[in-house]
C-alpha cells in the first residue's frame, strides 16, 4: 500500500497539464471578458464595493508609515516655523514701535513749527528761523546756543523770539553759530508795559527759568495778577509790542515805596528748541511815514522827468539804504536821526522784497539787495 501511495504521489507530481502559453492566453481572455462586462454592465459593482471594503484596511496599514513619518516631519518643522516667525515677528514689533516712536516725535515737531511758522506771520518785522544746539551748562548762567551765526546776518543784541513771546538777546556772534542770553538771566534787564494800561517797568532775571521780577513798581501803580507785559521798545533793543510775561503775584507793603511784582514768561525758555531772530526796523511809524513821503516825492519828480506815472511807495520799503551810502533812483536817503539795518545783517532768507519797486530809467539795483543777494 505504501508502494502504490508514493507511486501515485510522483505520477501527480511529473504528471504534464497545459502548458504556460495557455494559461497565459486564458488569464488575457478572463481579464478582457471582466473589462468588458465592467465596462458595459454593472454587474461587478457590489463585487468591487465589497472587495474595497475588505481591502481598506490593508491600505490604511500600508500608509501608516508614511503618515507616521509625515506626522513627525511636520511636529519638528512646524515648532521651527514657529520660532522663525515668533522672531520674525519681534523684530517687525520692534522695529514699528521705533517708527511709532519716531512719528511721535516727529508730529510734536510739527506742531512747534507750526506755532512758530503762526507766530512769524504775526511778526510785522524780518525774521530768521534758528534751531537750538545747545545749552550752557553752567546753572547760574542761562544762556542757549542756536545754529545761526554772521554767515546768517546775525548780529550781537538781535532779539530772539519763540513761539510764545520773547526769549532774549544775541550776545555772541560766531562764523555759523550764535549765543542767546535768556530773559530769566540774573544779568538781562528788559524794558515792558502792561498791556492794559500801558504803564512801563522793568522786567529783569532772577535765576529763576520761571520766574521774572518787575523793578521799582510803585506800591500803587495799576497792575494786578493776570496782566500781560509786553516790550515797550525803549532803549532800541527789543522792538515794541512783543509778549515778554504774565504777572503772577502782586504783593504791597504799606511800609514800603514799591511793590513786590513776579511775572512768569510767556515763552517756553526751557522747551522750545526752534526761535525766531528778528530783524526790526527801530525807526517810529512817524519817520516811516516820513520817508516814505519822502520816496514818493523823489518818485515823482523822476517819473515826470522821464514821463512815465510812479508807482507808490509803501512806508516799509522806504529808507532801508546802507547808513551813508547814497539812496538809489526812487528811495529816499535814510534820515540822519534814524538807524537801519545795514545789508550785512539781514539774511537772504529773510530779505523782504519792497511792496512796489519805482520806475526809474536805468535803475540799477538797491545796494542793500546786491549785497544780500551775493550772500
């Protein structure tokens, strides 16, 4: 039994079946048969269906290192990303908080130049814008340093002004720079007049930026907390009108001849970096009125030698020659009483052109402009 049980065993085992090429060509021909009836028919749908639903898990498993590895990938690369952005992002804050910054200071600057640019339309006379650079270190001496010098026309006891009233005097002039002695200067004086009524004193420094005191006021003089005191423009220094304190204590001693009178100035002496320097014309409204009268008549008589009509002369273009030098055709020779400002002085960038320039045959140019324009 056993003989006969191999024997079979190796006749199955070498027994010859279909060869390959028929196998091959029957698998083609199921294959096409199934693409066919797929294709045509929808007999193989739940087949399929259920052959995708057996088999999903068998997809799922063959992604799930992949989708391990990416898992991973992106938890390390996403942190990197974040830090990179987080930095990135300090930086951007960083760097807009300094521009906030910068707008900031950038806007106050505006607005003070705005109150200035305000402040020098109301200013009848020439003016220079300066910008401070400077402050004497020294606490008993109040003195500030500005950009403008002689190369600019400034000229020692200039008056120097801020948005808000005056602030002091030039009293050093360099090459590109100028030193300004502040009102609040225990050394500076200034001659003022309570704006209300008119009566005058003197304002002189105490030490004090915020402090000024008017000397022999008497105890019942007419002033009272609250009035504003304005240059008188005696002496010739400060040209009249401009606001210089408000008062602020007022005290009366029956014992004594004068009163004790504090004033606070109106300029900011300790803040305002931009000022203006004036160029005032000293002459009185009633020598203006007479050198212009005095224009208008040699205007005249040029133009009815030379037959055309003159054109007016207004009181402020008249009599601003050089002290001593000849007035040209159509201006009038400054009086011997008076004082101007010499050409050298006035800064190009200031220079007022005269309202109405008279005709004159062959009229060469003012010596003030040809000065001030070779500046």
């Amino acid at each position: 039994m056993a003989w006969r049980f191999e024997d079979e065993t190796i006749k199955r085992i070498f027994s010859k079946g279909p060869s390959l090429g028929v196998r091959l060509l029957g698998l083609a021909v199921l294959s096409a048969s199934l693409m066919v009836v797929d294709a045509r028919f929808d007999y193989l749908k739940p087949v399929r269906s259920e052959l995708g639903l057996i088999l999903t898990p068998l997809y799922w498993a063959a992604d799930l290192p992949m989708r391990a590895w990416e898992t991973v990938h992106d938890q390390f690369s996403s942190r990197t990303e974040i830090i990179a952005e987080n930095e990135r992002l300090k930086a951007e804050a960083l760097l807009m908080q300094r521009r906030l910054q910068k707008l900031a200071a950038l806007t106050e600057q505006n607005v003070r130049l705005r109150e200035l640019l305000n402040s020098a339309a109301l200013v009848d006379d020439k003016v220079l814008v300066g910008e401070l650079i400077g402050v004497d270190p020294n606490p008993f001496t109040h003195r500030i340093l500005i950009d403008k010098g002689a190369k600019d026309g400034v000229f020692v006891g200039q008056p120097v002004l801020d948005a808000s009233g005056l602030m002091g005097q030039v009293v050093e002039v360099m090459p590109y720079a100028a030193r300004v002695l502040l009102l609040t200067d225990v050394t500076h004086s200034i001659p003022v007049q309570v704006n209300r009524n008119g009566l005058r004193a003197i304002a002189v420094g105490t030490g004090n930026p915020e402090r000024l005191e008017l000397r022999h006021v008497a105890d019942t003089a007419d002033i009272k907390e609250g009035d504003l005191l304005v240059s008188s423009g005696l002496g010739q220094r400060f040209p009249a009108g401009y606001p210089v304190a408000t008062v602020t204590d007022v005290v009366h001693d029956s014992g004594q001849p004068f009163a004790i009178v504090r004033a606070v100035p109106t300029a900011k002496l300790n803040r305002s970096r931009y000022v203006l320097l004036v160029f005032s014309d000293p002459r009185t409204p009633e020598e203006r009125a007479n050198d212009a009268a005095q224009a208008q008549e040699e205007a005249d008589r040029k133009a009815a030698a030379s037959g055309t009509p003159a054109a007016p002369v207004s009181p402020g273009s008249a009599g601003t020659a050089q002290p001593g030098a000849g007035a040209p055709a159509g201006q009038a020779p400054v009086k011997p009483g008076t004082t101007s400002v010499s050409a050298p002085e006035i800064s190009p960038a200031t220079q007022k052109k005269p309202a109405a320039p008279v005709q004159a045959p062959a009229a060469s140019p003012a010596p003030a402009e040809r000065s001030q324009g070779g500046r």
